[in-house]
C-alpha cells in the first residue's frame, strides 16, 4: 500500500506564480521532529543550567554554615583553653607566694642536711618541659595546638610545683627554728662540758637555757607528742616528733601542758621551767635529735 502524500503550494504575491511540492506523510513527520527539536532542546539546556546553579548555591550555603558552625565551635573551645590558662597560672602564682617561708625558718631549713631536705621537697629544681618551649617559642599547625601543649604544660608544671611546695611547707613546719623560751643566757652549749656533778669531761647533747621557775616552755615546730613522762636524769621531759626524722626534746621540767598522742603547732606551750631530774638549778634542757643523734641545736636557731 503505498504511503499518503501531500501537496504544498507556496504563491508568491507580486508575481502571481504558483509552486506545487509534493511531500510523503514521513518525511513531513521527520521535518515536524526536527523543528521541534530545534525549538525545545535549548529550552531544556536552559532549565538544566538553572536547576544545577541552584544546587550549586545551595552546596555553598550549607559549606558556609558548616563552617561558621566549625568556627564558633573554634571560638569556644580556645576560649576555654584560654581560661583554663589563666586559672592554672594565677594558682601557680598564689602557690609561689604562699611558698615564701619567714628568715627564720628558711635558715633554718637551709642548716638541714642536703639530703634531708631533697627528700621532703621531691629533689632538685624543677625541669623545665621541653613542650613549653615548643608551645612559646615554636610554629605549631595551628593557634588550638599552641593552647593545648600549653595547657599540658602548665598542668604538669602545677603538679611539680605543687608537690615541691607542700613538701617544703611540711619540711618548714617540721623545722625547730625558733626559742623554746626567751633566755637569760645558755648555762651549758653543745658539746663537751665539766660534768656539774662530778667535774670530769662529759659530752652534753643539749642546750641548757637558764630561766625563772615556771616559766612556759614553747613547741619549736608543729609535730606530735611521743612521750610526757619523768625521764630519769632528764626529769620531767617531753619529747616530740616532728617528722622527717627530726625530734626535740625538753627535760627538767617542773609540770606538762601536754600529753602523748596529741598534736601541737609551733609556739604552743607544751610545759613549764623547772629543776626535775639531774640539775644544779632551774633551767630548761633542750635537745634536737636527727634520725635519733642529738644535733647542736645552734645549728638551727637564730641568735636570741
């Protein structure tokens, strides 16, 4: 069966001449297709290009606001690390004020033996991180890992600092450093002597205080009572551990303040001036034991 065609006349006006063309229905459908073609393919590239734009904007819009998310979350965490900073160094300051020690004490803890005194603060000075230095002075990646090594650094230099303070405080508080009475004057020193008794040369452990019957007798350190009890030649004595190795003791007394097992702090009075025991007079005995041997007390006290 053969395909429909048609016929297509195009007039032209000023010359009045006719042109027949005949066409099969196909190939006008193919002609159709063609021009719609034309027609619509850019439209479709146009609405493409549109629809991509916006989600291309809408991309940006949501990378912009996760990185001022990122940002503020920045902002609050080195805002922290800052504070946090601050805090550290302000307790770091008030720990070095309050390890100052009056001139007293401090010569006194300085007249102890070396090794004594590293025990109790936690050995030499302290080492300074290698960390800080990268934290001050290096380029790390980025202005938080400055914070962070720096945070690091003083928290560990707070626990050093801290240990070493405490140690020192307790070694001060420890430390006899102070008359256990105002003197009239020393009957006797340290050292060897004429026994009082028999004359013949003796060693005395202690310092023999001269002073007015009843007169109170003070704790030189914070410590705790070991014994309060007549003590043969030393009569009524009280002795106290101090810790750190470190004791005193005060003999001939003529009656306690205080009793075994109870704590006193420097300056308490812990009995009174009397003549108990082996003396020729009213005096008070007083000794400073390290690791139990009787050190001259001298050592440790500033000049009345």
């Amino acid at each position: 069966m053969r395909s429909t065609r048609y016929a297509i006349l195009i007039a032209n006006r000023k010359t009045g001449a006719v042109r027949r063309f005949t066409i099969s229905r196909r190939l006008l459908l193919c002609a159709l297709i063609s021009a719609v073609g034309i027609i619509v393919t850019p439209l479709l590239l146009g609405l493409g290009a549109k629809t991509a734009g916006e989600a291309e904007l809408a991309g940006l819009r949501l990378t912009n606001e996760i990185l001022r998310l990122e940002n503020e979350s920045y902002r609050e965490a080195t805002g922290e690390l800052t504070g946090q900073i601050a805090s550290l160094q302000t307790v770091l300051t008030q720990l070095g004020e309050q390890a100052q020690l009056d001139p007293a004490t401090k010569a006194a803890i300085d007249k102890l033996p070396a090794l004594l005194r590293a025990r109790a603060m936690g050995g030499g000075a302290t080492r300074i991180d290698p960390a800080l230095a990268r934290a001050v002075s290096g380029s790390p990646e980025s202005t938080f890992g400055i914070l962070s090594d720096l945070l690091g650094v003083l928290e560990d230099r707070l626990a050093t600092v801290k240990t070493k303070i405490e140690g020192q405080q307790a070694l001060a508080r420890a430390t006899p450093s102070i008359w256990p009475l105002i003197p009239r004057w020393l009957s006797s020193g340290f050292g060897m002597r004429p026994d009082p008794f028999t004359g013949r040369p003796d060693f005395h452990y202690g310092l023999d205080i001269s002073a007015d019957h009843g007169t109170p007798v003070k704790a030189t350190a914070d410590g705790t009572v070991e014994s309060a009890e007549y003590s043969g030649n030393y009569g009524n004595a009280v002795l106290i551990s101090h810790g750190f190795g470190i004791a005193t003791r005060f003999g001939h007394l003529s009656r306690f303040a205080v009793r075994p097992g109870q704590t006193v702090k420097r300056g308490d009075v812990i009995g009174f001036v009397g003549a108990t025991g082996r003396a020729t007079n009213t005096h008070l005995h007083y000794e400073i034991l390290l690791n139990g041997q009787p050190i001259n007390p001298l050592r440790l006290l500033a000049r009345p």
